[in-house]
C-alpha cells in the first residue's frame, strides 16, 4: 500500500514538472515566435541612457562679500554618443565648424598643427608635443601609420621591414595626410576643411568620446543666435545637441592673476584626476584661486537615467540623483583696494614712461598686506588681461613682450635695493652690533678694502661728492646712508645678516596659495656655493643694501616688513578668509593664520626702525614731497635697484611702506621696472592709503541672505 502511494506520488509530481515545462515552452514560443516583432519593436524603442548632471562651481567673493567671480547660465553645442552618426559625423563637424566660424567662436580643437596649408606645427619642441599626445598617434601598430620597405629582404624582421612614423620623420604634411586616411575625410574636402575636421576628431579622441563618456562639449558660451541656428538645422545634425549649463561670470575685471580661470581637463592630467572622480569632460580650476580652491570650488555632479524612443524622444526618467553646488570661497582680497592698486599701478607708470619719453618702463607689481595674519588685501601684476575674454586674446597676451600673463607680484624677482636696509636694521640691532644710539660718519667713500682696490661710495657722493654725515640707525634709514650700511655689514658679517634674512622669510617661497611663486635668492656664500663660485667679504657691502645677487618678490617684502611690525612673527600670505556652503548657511572652513616663523624682536630695534622709516616720509626724507603734509601717518623706504641687465636703462623704482605708524594695519609693497627711483613710485602706496583709510567707517555689509561671514 505504502509503495503504491510513493508511485502514485512521484507520477503526480512528474506529471507537474511536464506540465509546467509545457507552459514555459508555449510561453517562449509566444515571446519569440508568435509576439516576437511586437516585444522585440517594444524593448527597441524603450532606450536608457545615463547623463552626468553637472554641479554649479561655488562662487568667489572679496572680504566683504561682493561676488569676484560667480555663474550664469550658458549655451554649449555638444555631442551625444547615443545619437551620433559615425558615418556622417565628417559632414555634421564641418557643418558646424561653418555655423560657429561665423559666430566668431572658438571650438574643441587642440591638434598643435596650423589651420591652413601648408601646414605646420605649433609646438616648440619634442617635449610639448608629447604632453599634447600627438606622439601616441605614432605608436598605433595600424599599418597606414608605417611606411612599407620596398627593398627589405624577405626574410627580415617585421619591424625591419617598415619605418615606423614618428614625429622626427613626419611632417605636419605629411601628417594631415594620415589623418585624412585614419578619419576617413573625402578628397573633396579642401585642406581647410580636411584640418577643421580632423581638429575636431582629433579632440573627440582626446576626450574618449564614447558610451562611458557620452558628451563631447565642442563649442562652450554659445549665444541665443547661434543655439537657434543649430536648432533650425537640427535634421541636418544628427548627434548634435544643445546644452544648458553653468559659465563662469567674471564680475570684475580686477584680480586676473590672482582669480584665475578655468577649463576643460588635458587628457595628460586625466590620469592623476581619474581616482579624483573627474571624468574627461569636466571643467576644473587651471590657475589662480580657481586652481588653488578647486577642492572647495567643485561641486559633486549628479546623474540622470532617461528612457528614450528610437527617435530620441524623452519617454521617462527612471533615476535622477541631484547635483550638489560647490562652496563659496570668500577672500581677503578687498576689490576697492585692489581697484586702486591696478589703477594706480597702470597710470604711475603711464606717467613715469611719458616724461621718459616712453623709455626703459614696462611692467610692475604691488602688494598690500595685513600686518597682524598676512591676509592679502590686494595683490596687483602690470600689465594685466581680461579673464572674460582670455580665450580670444590668448595668442595676442602670449606674444606680448612685457607678458602680461605673467604674475609679477609672486614670480617677479627683484633686487630690493634701498628697501633691503631694514632687513640689515634689524640684523645689526638685534645682533649686538650696533644699539639705536650708535654713530657712524658718513666719509662719502668706503675705504676699508681699498687695498684690494673696492671702494665703494655714499649715493650722495655720486651725485654731489656730499655726505650724510654722522648719523645713527634711524637716521640711515631716513636718508638711505650707504656708507652707513656698508660698515654695520662689514662688522657684522654675511652669516650675521644672511641669518636675520632667512628668518623674515627672504629667499624663500612664502607658501602663498597661487602657483607659479619663486624663491628668489638670497646673496651670500650659500647661494655663490651652489654655482660653484666663491663669496668675497667685500660683497656683503652691496647685498647690504640690496644689491648684489639679493633678488626678492613683492610678497616676500611686503610680509618681511609685516613680520618686523607685528613683533616677529612671520605668517604665511594668504587669499583665503572663510569658506561657506553654496547657500550661506554653514561655515564650512575658516582660515587661521598660519605662523611660520617666531623672532623675539626688541622693541627698541621695531621703534629705531619705524622712526627712520616715518623721516623718510617727512621733513626731507625721500619720500617727502608725496607725503607732506598727508593726514594720515605713515613710514616708508624707497629703493632704486639696479640690475645687472639693466645698465643702459633707469633702475627699478622701489617703495616700501606701512601704516598708521602708530598701530600699523598693512604693509604696501610697490615696483616699477626701470622705473627709475621709489619716489617715482610712492603716489601708487599714497592712493592704496586714501582708499583704505577712507573707507574704514564703511560697514560694507554682506548682501547674500543668511550669510555667516562675519
């Protein structure tokens, strides 16, 4: 009984499985065979395709709020992967190439050989054209990129039967013509058209252009005429698109260098940036605070699935994950300071090149520093450029011979001249050479190494055969006494003087947040060693007074005298004040001044050095006539430096200064090539003054609602 059941059992369960394999089969058989082009035309039209959704850049603003730089909504003309036409694409990029010419725009194009025949290359050297990638179109193993051996013996090597292109081998010609055959351009196509069109297809290669990266932005702040010109013609364009998106809005035309701009990733930067989370695609910080705050700047990018019909229309979103803005940075730059810095910068030297009858005068820098925390209030390079049109002015700025994009300010160095003297102040004061009471007599020559046939002498001798003479430290400074600074040098020694330098923070990098700063040098027998030559005890006499082989930036003097001021400590310069969260609510960092270095200075070595500095600004100092009688107290130290190519032209025109000279709140550093003396130079550091002491009962509020910038 009970082994009849188990049969009856085991006939009902495979009873069940033929049934159920039955039903899966009709089943199969009506998807694929009955329904099969109904389900097949179904799932075809439904298409999914995923898109980045790119974040807003976080904005940057001055010290009191006011946006430097921040976003408008923009046209681009782009490419989609999905709905590009790989055998029109020639066609659809000259087409484009025509519409955007005519707008007088700029497109993806970064091929280094010249628009028109004959052709040539752009770059200056092996090196730079490997760092475009040009070079690794020359290690494809296609065979239309190696030139066949007609006499190589049948039983050589492969590789000894082909030259294989290079770039020593290849000319730009010859180049155009490969790349003719590799993107399949018609004969038809002009040489014009033939290099537009493998520009392009060149840069799509550039940026991977494919499924995984599926936006290829050609032409970026594209108008409202041209986006409708493309639109009209869409049919024509199959796989172009027209994107909405963020531009970045330049809202001053201050602060080039020290803003920076920003712009789409090198394929040679990819890979560092690749474990970052950037894609090919994306735009990111190139120089300047862009560059430097790129961490803060950049937003987190969202994507969007899209369900899509054959014909491309949007049928649904299945996902859509939002982007997040990135965060505010906001400066210690004060735009109304730095408004009267380029502006006085650029007229000061319109004046000095005008009464030089346009001679020796070409570009200069300035630098206004807090004194307490080393917070940059303005930062100025001449001549400058406009960010909002960097792009078309590009090549003009770049074959400029006074280098406009060169930021003076951080990588310009100088010899100090005269404006080095506090720095051997305040070596000798604190080193026990001298007290602020120590005399010396100005005799107009320095005859101590007269033996050896160096004898120096007093500017004052030079131009007159006068001397200053007997003077002590502050009186030095006053009159700027050569003579004076040669002795306290000699006494103290290189090692002495070089030692107090290296604490003010001269002859190195200050550690500022821009790219590009150099160290400058320093003078002295470690800087003579490095170039295997020797420092002679007589030397030390110029580096004294800022000659010689010292050669310093704006910044590096500005906060050297910010250090002597506070008491000693010296801070690292920097733009940053506070960062805050795109809509204003959260502190998301907040800047500390850094301190790098601590003196303990005496106060009668800060009071004998700010005492010369005030008489050089009253009474008959040098810098007398632009500051007599002004309402504000200050001190100051000019500078004429030479330099050893500039023999044949003025010297450099030096001015240092701070103020008020009671309780002093900044440091101003101001330099004009050949622009003959400090005094030439003290009405740009005497307009800073008007404008920052007329402004100190400004609230200057923070108009961004629910702002915590203090």
């Amino acid at each position: 009984m009970n082994r009849r059941n188990q049969i009856r059992r085991i006939g009902v369960l495979c009873s069940m499985m033929v049934l159920i394999a039955g039903l899966m089969v009709l089943r199969l058989v009506d998807l694929q065979i009955v329904n099969g082009a109904a389900y097949r035309q179904e799932a075809e039209r439904k298409i999914l395709r995923t898109y980045e959704q790119p974040a807003s850049r976080g904005e940057i603003l001055d010290c009191y709020g006011r946006p430097l730089v921040s976003n408008a909504l923009g046209f681009s003309i782009t490419f989609d992967y999905y709905s590009w036409d790989s055998k029109l694409q020639n066609d659809v990029i000259l087409q484009i190439c025509a519409i955007t010419d005519a707008a007088g725009l700029t497109h993806a194009d970064s091929l280094p050989v010249t628009t028109t025949a004959p052709f040539a290359y752009t770059f200056a050297s092996q090196e730079e054209a490997a760092a475009q990638d040009l070079i690794s179109y020359f290690e494809d193993n296609e065979k239309n990129w190696r030139i066949p051996i007609e006499d190589a013996p049948e039983d050589a090597a492969e590789e000894d039967k082909y030259i294989v292109r290079t770039l020593d081998n290849t000319s730009a010609e010859e180049l155009m013509d490969l790349l003719r055959d590799r993107y399949d351009i018609p004969a038809s196509y002009t040489d014009e058209e033939a290099r537009k069109v493998a520009g392009v297809r060149y840069e799509m290669r550039q940026q991977e252009f494919s499924s995984y990266n599926n936006l290829f932005t050609f032409a970026s702040d594209v108008s409202v005429e041209t986006v409708s010109l493309v639109e009209e013609r869409s049919s024509e364009l199959p796989g172009v698109t027209i994107s909405v998106d963020d531009v970045r809005q330049y809202d001053t035309t201050y602060a080039a260098h020290v803003l920076g701009r920003v712009g789409k990733i090198y394929r040679e930067e990819y890979e560092e940036l690749r474990s970052q989370g950037y894609s090919l695609n994306d735009t990111l910080g190139k120089d300047g605070l862009e560059k430097a705050y790129e961490s803060y700047l950049r937003g987190t990018d969202g994507t969007r699935a899209v369900q899509t019909n054959l014909d491309g229309d949007v049928t649904g979103i299945i996902e859509v994950e939002e982007p997040k803005p990135g965060n505010n940075v906001i400066t210690t730059i004060d735009l109304d300071l730095q408004a009267v810095a380029e502006e006085s910068l650029a007229s000061t030297i319109a004046d000095i090149s005008k009464k030089s009858n346009g001679r020796d005068v070409e570009g200069g820098a300035v630098v206004v520093l807090d004194v307490d925390t080393a917070g940059i209030l303005a930062c100025a390079s001449y001549p400058t450029y406009n960010l909002a049109t960097y792009n078309a002015d590009y090549n003009d700025l770049l074959d400029n011979p006074l280098k406009p994009l060169f930021n003076r300010a951080i990588a310009g160095a100088y010899p100090p001249g005269s404006t080095f003297k506090p720095v051997t102040a305040l070596a000798a004061l604190e080193s026990g050479t001298i007290t602020p009471s120590t005399k010396i007599r100005d005799e107009g020559v320095y005859t101590y190494y007269a033996s050896s046939g160096y004898t120096p002498a007093c500017w004052l001798w030079n131009d007159r055969r006068g001397t200053h003479g007997t003077l002590d430290v502050s009186g030095a400074l006053k009159y700027s006494c050569n003579y004076f600074f040669y002795e306290v040098s000699r006494q103290m020694g290189i090692e002495t003087l070089n030692s107090y330098a290296k604490q003010l923070g001269l002859g190195e990098k200050t550690g500022v947040e821009l790219s590009g700063e150099v160290a400058g040098n320093l003078a002295g027998p470690e800087s003579r060693a490095a170039t295997g030559d020797t420092w002679w005890p007589g030397e030390t006499l110029q580096a004294a007074i800022g000659q010689s082989e010292q050669q310093f930036t704006p910044i590096q003097m500005a906060n050297y005298m910010a250090t002597i001021l506070n008491g000693g400590t010296r801070h690292r310069p920097h733009f940053l004040k506070q960062v805050v969260s795109y809509d204003y609510t959260q502190v998301i960092d907040e800047c500390e001044p850094e301190v790098l270095n601590t003196m303990e200075l005496r106060q009668s070595t800060i009071d004998a050095i700010k005492e010369g500095m005030r008489g050089v600004v009253t009474d008959d100092g040098t810098a007398a006539s632009v500051f007599r009688n002004y309402p504000i107290a200050v001190g100051g130290k000019t500078g004429s430096a030479q330099t050893s190519s500039s023999k044949a032209k003025a010297a450099h025109g030096v001015f240092i200064s701070f103020a008020p000279y009671d309780d002093p709140q900044i440091v101003v550093f101001a330099i004009v090539e050949h622009g003959g003396s400090g005094g030439n130079v003290a009405p740009i550091v005497r307009d800073i003054y008007d404008a920052y002491f007329g402004k100190q009962t400004d609230p200057a509020p923070v108009t961004q609602e629910n702002t915590l910038i203090a």
